[in-house]
C-alpha cells in the first residue's frame, strides 16, 4: 500500500485568513498565480430561446469585457434577466447570438428586478421615467464566483449594475415560471381580472353594493376556495388590484375588500420574485392613510393587510408603522393614540398582532413592545392574542427576520416566568408562546440556557402539547409549514417555498 504524509498544520482555525492574505499578496504581483480562466462561457437571454455571449471560455478573472452591440433597457418596470452557461461553446465571442436551448446550455439564477431611472439626467422634453434607453453591456468576472454586468447609457451619464451567481442552478421552480416556458393560468383568469377592473377600473362601472360586497365570493367561483390559489395566480391578482388602488375610495365597502383581498394576495410579502417591490409598491398607501376611518371593519381590513405583508416591508417602512401602533397599543398611551387623525384604536386585536409581526424594528422596540404586552396581560387576563404576540415578540427563531435582532435570550428567560406566573392562565393557552420563546435555534447567543428550557419542556407536557412541539424546546428540529403557518397566523399560498 502506498504510503500517505500526513502534512501538519499548527493553526487550522487560521487557515482560512492565512489563504486569503497568500491570494492578496498573489493578486499584487508577491507569489506564483495559477489560474486556467473561465471553465464555461456565458450568454445573457434576449427575444425567446436566444442568447449573447457574455463572457467567452478560458477568460481570466477580472478581465472586463464590452459587448459590441446596443440594447434596449427598460426602465421603472419589472424585468428578468436570463444567463445561460456552457462548458462546450469554444468558439464563443462577445456579442455573438447562439440558440441556448440545447442540452449544451445550462440555465443560471436569473435576476428579476427594476431598475430605477432615478435621478438619471433627462433630455429637454424628454421624460425618463417608464423609458427604454439605449445601452451597451460591460461584463466581468469576480473572484468571489459572481458575473457583474453593467448596463452603460449610450446617450447620457448613467449606469447600471446587476450582479448573477455563478455558484448555482436554478430551480424547478423558477424554471417553471421562465419567459419560454410560462406556466399558464387557470382557465377563468382572465375573467377574475375583469370582475376586479369592474370594480376598481379607471371607469365606475353599473354596479351596486351587492357586487361589490361579493367580488370575494365571484373570484372563488372563478379560480376555486381562495386557500387553494398558487402564488403565480395571487400575485397576477396583485397586480390588477394595485392598478385600482386610487378606485378604493369610491366607497367604505370598496376601501375593506381592497384592502382584504390585497393583503391576501400578497402574503406574506416575500417569497415570489419581486415581492420586495411589490410590498414597496403597496406601502404608498399607508402613508395615504385609511380614508374610511369611522368604519370599524375597514380598520380591521387595514390592520390585517399590513400583517400579511409585512415580510415584505423594509426595516423603514415597518418603523413608521411600529411607530404609529405602540402607543395606540400602551395602555396610558391609547387615549391619546386615538385622537390622533391619522389611526384610531379601532381594530386593536389587529394592531396588536401586526405589531409582534414586524420582525425588522429594532430590539429595542421590541422590548418596548413586550413591556405594552405583559401590562395589557395584567389589566387583560390572558387573552389569545396578547399571548400569541409575546410568543412573536419574543421567538428564537425570526419567521423573515435577523436573527439578530431577536431579543436577548436573558429577556427571553424573563419574559418566560412572567408567562408562567400569569394568573388564571390555561396551560394550554401558553403552548404556543412558551414554544417559541424556548424554541432551539443553534445560536447559543438566542438560546434558552438548558435548565430553563427543560422547565419549559415540562409545561408543555403538562399542557398535552404533541412531541413535535416538545422536541424543538430540547434539540434542534426544522421549522415545518405547519410551524410557519403557525406563526404566519393563517394559511401560506399554495406552492411558496419560504
């Protein structure tokens, strides 16, 4: 048998660091660089099954390469931007157009994005915005495993970044909803966007209460129980009801449908390509405010919406709705809340459960938060929804979030005795909160120490919670859909993967 050298290394936790200071000394001409170039050629998708090289076989890292030809970019629009590889296309050259649809061609993860005209010079009676400018493409590659592109204005002083990883393949899923091979919508979708555009079109359309009240219940009829609509199908829905966004003030009964059947077919904000947009999009209208504000229902409609999707929501936007909730949520605070003209304390079961929801507020806030519900338990008594929002405020695991900005396991542990120490507190009304606060996450910083978490095993055995719920609290167990459902406080579509 042939002998094996053992080679010693004194330092293995360095030598990560080590490389990385030999491949910098490298890089300024201080050692020997091995290299070969790229072991594939890239091709960004254009019109159906065709595709331009990008970046040609064998070219070195960090070489800059223009394509010599001009194209067309669209602006302040969703767009998809397909790259394609190859290992076998040899004589590829820059700006050369080749069918990418064999077996030859393997298809990246795409970017699906808008790019923002901005502060972008304009031309004298010319308006940017929503334009197709003329560009041409400068294309690198990185040594950290990325395709920079840059989009570079042919008639003005403007550029554009996208950035492609290398390191991975797409998925079915993202396969499935692909410019060539479009998942087709359900038979009676287009006339589920009509009865929407009646609605909410440009135009009133002769309808009554009635139809309005009814459109839930007329697009069930049309695309099946609303628990069963895909994500493709919600967000296409998505998108005709933004377009009727300004047509929700023709009514009360206009406001509380949009706002429902918005929120829901936008949960839980993330999850689809453009979600981020898409709930940008919609926050225009909170800063527009509920406009039917003496109706009870249309604040539960508006409460509602933002839970669903503020996973979607960036940490400024969910800030100025955290900001408007807690001190309508604070107990000395809401008589003064409630004066306000833009919120009312209508809907405070929502508000509440919206307020646990935004994950992207800093800790401090969230222990602000935790506070307004420990004294709401007191004055309250154990209320279903005061308690499933400590268990939010306080999780180990985040549903979308940081996990850094969880809050820190000593409060956590805090938080834990005063649930247990509730009076006349059903232990089953504590298996929810008690589970998620103690929940394992395999961050030693978050977790529970193992005493604390053994006591709150115990209580869950106690109150007859399942061993799936049990065995979080002592190892490390998967979220499974049921857990996130759980935590979503309703139904995810049909199809998400989170």
């Amino acid at each position: 048998a042939r002998h094996v050298s053992l080679l010693s290394n004194d330092a293995l936790d360095l030598a990560v660091s080590r490389g990385a200071v030999a491949y910098g000394l490298v890089r300024r001409g201080f050692g020997l660089r091995i290299g070969g170039g790229s072991a594939r050629a890239y091709f960004i998708g254009v019109d159906g099954d065709q595709g331009i090289c990008l970046i040609p076989k064998h070219l070195d890292e960090g070489s800059e390469v223009e394509i010599p030809r001009t194209f067309q970019l669209l602006l302040d629009q969703p767009a998809r931007f397909s790259l394609f590889a190859s290992t076998l296309a040899l004589e590829a050259r820059p700006g050369e157009l080749t069918d990418v649809s064999g077996d030859d061609f393997t298809r990246l993860p795409p970017i699906e994005t808008i790019l923002r005209s901005g502060d972008v010079p304009t031309k004298k009676g010319q308006a940017l915005k929503g334009a197709v400018l003329p560009v041409r493409l400068k294309a690198a590659l990185t040594e950290i495993g990325t395709l920079e592109l840059w989009c570079v204005a042919e008639d003005r002083d403007a550029r554009w970044k996208l950035e492609f990883s290398l390191r991975g393949q797409v998925d079915a899923e993202v396969e499935a909803s692909s410019p060539s091979t479009l998942a087709p919508m359900p038979r009676h979708f287009e006339e589920a966007r009509e009865r929407i555009e009646i609605i909410y079109g440009k135009k009133p359309a002769p309808v009554d209460k009635r139809d309005v009240k009814n459109l839930g219940r007329d697009l069930e009829k049309l695309l099946g129980p609303r628990d069963t609509w895909a994500t493709p199908v919600i967000r296409e829905l998505w998108s005709a009801l933004y377009a009727g966004m300004g047509k929700r003030r023709r009514s009360a009964e206009h406001e509380r449908l949009w706002c429902t059947l918005l929120g829901f077919c936008l949960r839980p904000g993330f999850g689809a390509p453009l979600d981020a947009w898409r709930a940008a999009e919609s926050f225009q209208v909170f800063e527009q405010g509920l406009q039917f504000q003496k109706e009870p229902h249309n604040w539960d409609a508006w409460w509602v919406m933002w839970r669903r999707i503020a996973g979607g929501l960036d940490a400024t936007a969910q800030r100025a709705i955290f900001g408007v909730l807690l001190p309508a949520i604070r107990i000395d605070g809401a008589k003064a809340a409630g004066k306000a003209k833009t919120v009312r304390t209508e809907g405070l079961v929502e508000m509440i459960r919206l307020a646990a929801s935004l994950e992207r507020v800093e800790v401090g806030n969230k222990l602000q938060l935790g506070e307004a519900l420990f004294d709401r338990l007191d004055r309250d008594g154990p209320l279903p929804h005061l308690l499933w929002a400590v268990g939010r405020v306080g999780a180990r695991v985040p549903f979308y979030g940081s996990p850094h900005a969880c809050i820190d396991a000593p409060i956590a542990a805090q938080w834990l005795a005063r649930l247990e120490a509730l009076p006349n507190v059903k232990l089953k009304e504590l298996v929810f909160p008690v589970a998620q606060i103690a929940r394992v996450s395999g961050d030693r910083g978050r977790d529970l120490g193992v005493e604390e978490r053994e006591r709150a095993a115990r209580l869950l055995g106690r109150a007859g919670a399942p061993d799936a719920i049990v065995r979080p609290v002592r190892e490390l167990v998967v979220l499974t859909s049921q857990d996130e459902e759980k935590r979503f406080g309703e139904s995810l579509p049909s199809g998400l993967k989170l």
